[in-house]
C-alpha cells in the first residue's frame, strides 16, 4: 500500500469521525429540540439500511446480477442474531460484546445462507436468477412463520435493545469500508471483469461460479449483520417484514443511488430511510412521492444518482487546491480582461 493510497485512507476516517461526533453533539446537547430523539432514530435506521443497500449491491451493481431476494439474508441474519442473545444474556458480557457476537452469529448464518443458494442458483443469469432468489426468501419467511423459536405467525418480542446510534454507526462504518476493501482487491476486480463480459472472463480461465459464489456470499453475510442490529434495534420483528416488498425496497435503493458505487448506496439509502419519515404528516401521499422519485431517476438518471462514481475527500481536496493554484497563477492579460491590461500599458 502505498503512502498515497494510507493518507487517503486516513484523511477519509478523519472526515468520518467529523461526521459522527456533530451527530453526537447535536443528539447530546438537544440539538434538533422536541424532535431530537425522532432525528436519532431515522439515522440509526438509515445506518443498519446502508449495510443492506451496500450489501445488495456487491450482488447487483458490482457483480451486475440481479437478486429479488435480499430481504432472505437479512431475515436470517435477523433472527439467528436475537436468538443469539438471547441465549447469551446474563452470561457476563457486556452490553457491546453481546451485540458484536450476536450480529457476527448472524452475519455468519446469513453467509452460510448465502453459499447454500448461491451454488445452484449462480448457475443461472438474469430473470432467472431473480426467480429463484425471491422463492428462496419466500421460503425463509414462510419456515420462519412455521417455527417455535421464531414467534411462528406472530411477533418475535423481548429482544435485547442493543443498538444505539454510536455503536450502528460505527458497524455500519466497518461493514462498508470491508465491502470497499473487498471490491478494490484482486477478488472484486475479478468480479467487475466478469461483470463486463461474462464469456470473455471463462474463456480467460476464471471460475466464474466460485467468483460469483464468493460474492454472494459476502453479500449475505453483510445483509446478515445488518439484520443483526436491525433486530437489536426494534427489538420486535414478524417474518412477514421480510417480505417480497422489502426486497424490492432494497433494490430501489440501489438502483436510485446507482449500481456499482458504494457512495450511492449510502446517500440512496439514508435519503429514502428518511423520506417517509420526513413525510409521515402527509402519510397520504408517502408512497406517490416514492414512486415520483423513483420514476424521475429513472428517466434522467438511469444509471442512478451517483453511477459508479466515488466519493474521496482526498480528491475533493485535491480539485480544490488546484483551483486555487490555478487561480493564482493566472496570467492578467488572458482571457477577456487582455484587452483592459493592454490599454493600461
């Protein structure tokens, strides 16, 4: 890694950090006023979201399949997760240790998940892979509907309230820079070249399938964790949350935030985590602002908000300077001043 490539990653952090402590101050201090407490729980909601809408992405954007049945994972990673600590609760660990190992145990089912069904379905391309995807969450929901230890039909309650804002934040933080991490390494350029030409990439030498396998499966593991806190945070669920609508949720949020780019993952997921809140007063017409959103992007911006262009604050630094040295070292006598500078002389 080179000394460039470490102070971008650093000064990346610090911005990160910038963010993080202004939210916390503002929570702290009562920023918001009356509505502090709802403006604290939109974001930690808009956290545990990022981590499934970056997640889905790796599959849809990166890997460029499409998958119908994200909701699956994260119902997984959901249950398996409260039942965790449930089990744990009351053996000595504290409050954060409890809640790492319980969404690490559901991150880890989610992934198991993952492999059991990325094998025979990764086989397949296009309509057909979504196909299968969405009956594989229907099915989870419907044993999950089915099961004891789940609430069966009802609503699993009494889970432990482990996710605060602070501790969401900063797993949504770790999750997302892994998924960078992976998509930068050999393994996700990997995945973009078969993206870009599927027959090309097997008449090369890769595995397709162990390639596509092994993102899907991180993929899920994702969606898993972010299943974990999401359940640690209503402390409620019913598997019917884990609907076919939720999925396409996801999907949306994707696609508006654009494929192929973490950045629009995050900005498509916190946006449309607080749109309907923001619109609750006008709970009438919640959904025809989602769809007009949705419609507009799609014909202006198909390609989503953000593309599969990243932000860097190491490059927003760096436009900036340049300006600045430009602007500098100008020369008075270009440009449309010339005429002005010459009469001077």
């Amino acid at each position: 890694m080179t000394k460039a490539i470490k102070w971008s990653y650093l000064l990346n952090l610090v911005g990160v950090a910038a963010v993080f402590a202004i939210l916390s101050a503002l929570f702290a201090f009562n920023g918001f006023g009356d509505s502090t407490t709802y403006v604290e729980g939109v974001c930690t909601t808009a956290c545990y979201t990022i981590i499934m809408v970056a997640s889905l992405n790796l599959v849809v954007g990166f890997m460029g399949e499409f998958s119908l049945g994200h909701a699956g994972f994260v119902s997984v990673g959901a249950y398996v997760s409260a039942i965790t600590s449930s089990a744990l609760a009351g053996k000595g660990l504290s409050d954060l240790a409890l809640l790492l190992v319980a969404v690490l145990a559901g991150g880890i089912a989610a992934g198991i998940a993952g492999v059991l069904v990325g094998i025979p379905a990764l086989r397949l391309r296009g309509d057909y892979l979504a196909i299968v995807t969405m009956a594989f969450a229907e099915i989870i929901r419907v044993v999950f509907c089915n099961l004891e230890i789940t609430g069966g039909g009802r609503t699993m309650s009494g889970i432990l309230r482990l996710s605060s804002f602070g501790r969401t934040f900063w797993i949504m933080v770790v999750c997302v820079t892994v998924m960078f991490l992976f998509v930068r390494s050999r393994f996700g350029r990997t995945v973009q070249a078969i993206r870009e030409d599927y027959i090309a990439a097997e008449a090369a030498g890769i595995n397709v399938t162990f390639y596509k396998v092994l993102t899907f499966a991180v993929s899920s593991f994702f969606a898993g964790i972010g299943g974990g806190v999401y359940a640690h945070y209503m402390t409620a669920m019913i598997p019917t949350n884990f609907d076919f609508n939720y999925s396409a949720e996801l999907l949306s949020e994707v696609i508006i935030g654009g494929t192929g780019s973490l950045t629009g993952s995050i900005i498509g997921a916190a946006f449309l985590s607080a749109l309907p809140e923001l619109m609750r007063q006008f709970s009438k017409y919640r959904m025809l602002a989602y769809s007009v959103v949705l419609v507009l992007v799609m014909l202006f911006r198909p390609g989503g908000i953000f593309g599969r262009w990243e932000f860097s604050l190491t490059r927003l630094l760096h436009k900036l300077t340049r300006r600045k040295e430009n602007a500098a070292t100008a020369d008075p006598t270009d440009g449309p001043a010339a005429p002005l500078a010459q009469k001077g002389e």
